[in-house]
C-alpha cells in the first residue's frame, strides 16, 4: 500500500550536485496528485526512509534529509536531498520513499542490433525529415509496465553520445526514447522524447536522452518510466506515467545553466 506522501530523487552521477551525497528532488505524489519539487519540499521533515533502485535492481534502504533549496553558483537542483548511506559507486540511483517494491517487474536490456527496432527507429527518422538516417540504438529494454503480461519496448537511439557541443553536431544527428507498445492487438510505436538535427543549425543546442529506470513510482502496481537527459550546461530527470497511447511526463527537475 503506497503511503500517502511519496518523494522521488535522483542520486545519479550526472547530476550537478555539490556534495557526493546530494540529489535533485523531482517531487512527488500525495495521494492522487502528482506534485512538483517545490511543492513535495515543503512537506517533507528530514528522516524520512527511500527505498534505492538501478534500472534492474533494488540495491538498498537511505535516509533522506528535509530539502534544501540550493541557492549556490554552479547550476545546482532548485531542491536537493542529502541522503545516506549511499552505496558506490552511484551511477544511476533514483530513491523513492516508499516501503513497496518499486520493481515488482524486473527490466532487461536486450540486443539493440534487431532488424525491428532498426526499422521503427528508421520510420520515425524518416517523418521527421531526416533522409537515409545512420541508425545507432543505444539501449534496449522490455519490461511489462502494467502487468498484463505483455512486455513493450523501450528503445534510445542517439548519435550525439558525449559531444555534445553545438559545432559538433552534423546534418542527420538525433536522440530519441521510443516505446513499443500493443495497442488493441497491434504493435505502435510511440515517441517519449526526441530531439533532431535534420539540417545543420548554426545555434541549435543538441538534447541526450536516455532511459534510466522503470519502477512502480506511487506503488499503484503500474510502472513508470524515468528518463534522463543531458545537453552541454546541464540536465534534467523526467518521470512519465503510460496510459493506453498516451505518454504523460507526471514530474521532472533539472540543473545546470
């Protein structure tokens, strides 16, 4: 049973944070309302426990802090927790507060190199203008996100990797999360996040994304899907709730400048 007030943090290593035991609050849910970094601080005393996950794993039980609103030089979260004992290394952590199993579905990575993934990614390319696309998929995971026993797909496909500067980037280049999901007994191919390059842009700022978790945030038995993103000055972390076709970012929070 989800309790009633549920904070969420990103421990990951791309955050900007200051301290190594610091995280971005992304906010929270307080029974059926999502709320926002601001809104979940204000509610939370410090001591409350968070149950720690990886994309494929429950790795242990933290303490979080009362948040801080930042307020330092360096493109800091509006809203940090410190939280602790953290384990190490911490690459991608995300701390929810709760006591249920927020992975009752465990994801697993899969081959990116199948034709089908290639040709979905390569449809979706083609749309958005980009002719005679290179496809380059980075991750692919399966996982049942409502437990009807049927798995969809998530897919990264991205060119930019770490150069991510704006002279870098070429005609052609893109970062992409697509969700393959049965929709009344076909298969649809719906966009979480994308950003393109389909012609040169003398200003244009290149967008990273890339899935991080999938876990049953509100322990409503549903997961959601965490995704991270990252351009030259900064990041954020997006969480997004699936209903049907229809793909909600329900909390997000992110640094930088």
């Amino acid at each position: 049973m989800a309790q009633a007030i549920i904070p969420v943090v990103d421990l990951g290593d791309h955050v900007w944070a200051h301290e190594i035991e610091e995280g971005c609050l992304l906010g929270g849910k307080m029974n059926d309302r999502w709320l926002k970094p601001k809104e979940m601080a204000e509610l939370l005393q410090g001591g409350e426990t968070y149950r720690l996950y990886t994309l494929t794993r429950f790795i242990g039980n933290a303490s979080g802090s009362k948040p801080e609103k930042s307020g330092k030089p360096g493109g800091s979260p509006e809203y940090v927790v410190q939280m602790a004992p953290l384990p190490v290394p911490q690459k991608e952590i995300i701390a929810i507060g709760g006591q249920w199993d927020a992975l009752p579905r465990v994801p697993r990575r899969t081959n990116p190199d199948q034709v089908v993934y290639k040709e979905a990614v390569a449809e979706v390319l083609k749309k958005k203008g980009l002719k005679n696309p290179k496809i380059k998929i980075t991750q692919v995971v399966r996982i049942d996100l409502d437990g009807d026993g049927v798995e969809e797909v998530l897919i990264t496909a991205d060119t930019y990797g770490d150069k991510l500067y704006r002279h870098l980037q070429k005609r052609g280049s893109y970062s992409l999360v697509l969700l393959r999901k049965v929709i009344n007994g076909k298969v649809e191919t719906l966009v979480i996040e994308e950003d393109y390059f389909p012609s040169p842009r003398e200003y244009g700022v290149p967008y990273r994304y890339w899935v991080g978790a999938v876990l049953d945030v509100d322990g409503d038995g549903v997961m959601e899907i965490v995704l991270h993103a990252m351009y030259y000055e900064g990041g954020w972390t997006s969480v997004y709730r699936v209903e049907g076709n229809k793909v909600e970012q329900v909390l997000v929070a992110g640094w930088g400048v």
